[in-house]
C-alpha cells in the first residue's frame, strides 16, 4: 500500500506498508553492522519505505530509503544497507522533482547516518536481518541529518506491522521528530 501525505507547511511524504519502491539495484555493494536484539515479536517479513520532503530555510531537505525486515532467533540484528558507488540514475516522479534532481540509491557517504539512525532497531525490531535496499537521494536536498531521521522512521515504520498510515497518526508520532531535527 502506498500512502501519500500532503502535511502542514508545505511538507510531504510518501509511505511504503508491505512492498518497496522499485529502487532495488542487485549491483549495489552493502556495508553491515551487527547489533544486539531481543527476541522480535515479528513473525514475518516486513517491509516498508518513506520518502520525505521537508521545506527548510530556502531548500527543501529530501530523502527515501525503504527496506525490509526477515526476524530470527539469532539474538542479533544484521543491519545491511545497500550503497551506490558512482551510478547515479535519475529517479522521476518523487516527491521533489519540481526542486530537485533525484538519483536512485544511497550515496557511501549517508551510509553511517542511516546506521546512526537505526541503532535502537534491536530493541524495536529484534533480532533478525535488517536489509535497507532501496534508497533515492539529491545533491542539493539531502543531508546525513535527513538520513538518519529516515532511517528511525523507517524502522518504527517496520516495527507497526500496521497495513495503512493516516496523516494524523503519522504526523503526530513520527514525522514531529523530522521536522524538529531538520
């Protein structure tokens, strides 16, 4: 299900429940990481996807990253995120492509804000694989800040296992962290 939001100041997201973005690139190398996790009370595959589009100070900030989560009993957390090397595809239709240039996939260099961003995921998720596979960026909008705000979205996102996602729901519980730390 995808869900797209038309928020208060100019603000926008689209949201992935239960497929991705067709943003997957096989070719894209992966770094990973290893964090301790509880028990996951998810007993499926999970997957979801965010793209955020926030107005702020005379640019707008923008980001999308999307992936999905495989719980097991391992007692930890697989973090995996795909990055693009030099292949910069454009991406249209997002969200700010009336501002901006998109490209598919995750630069190296917002890879460790995506980890930064996740880093309670074992505690909200636990334990299992965690594979962000599917990301779009810009040169001028996106930020590492952007990027690790996304990605504790997305796990919270994951961790839901809601099938829908109202504005008022959203805007109250998640993107009021964003938009604050923007």
């Amino acid at each position: 299900m995808i869900t797209t939001l038309n928020l208060n100041r100019h603000r926008k997201a689209k949201i992935w429940l239960g497929e991705l973005p067709n943003l997957i690139n096989p070719e894209h190398g992966c770094l990973e990481c290893s964090l301790p996790g509880r028990t996951s009370t998810l007993t499926n595959r999970q997957q979801g996807a965010i793209e955020m589009l926030v107005p702020s100070a005379g640019r707008a900030l923008y980001g999308l990253l999307g992936g999905e989560f495989f719980p097991t009993d391992s007692g930890e957390l697989i973090v995996k995120v795909a990055v693009s090397e030099n292949t910069e595809i454009e991406m249209p239709g997002s969200l700010a492509s009336n501002l901006d240039t998109v490209y598919r996939g995750l630069p190296v260099e917002y890879a460790d804000s995506v980890f930064n961003g996740i880093g309670d995921a074992g505690e909200i998720l636990g334990s299992g694989i965690l594979f962000c596979n599917c990301a779009a960026h810009s040169p001028v909008g996106s930020s590492p800040r952007m990027f690790r705000q996304i990605a504790l979205i997305l796990v919270r996102l994951i961790a839901s296992q809601t099938a829908s996602v109202s504005e008022e729901e959203f805007t109250e519980e998640e993107l009021t962290r964003l938009v604050s730390a923007g």
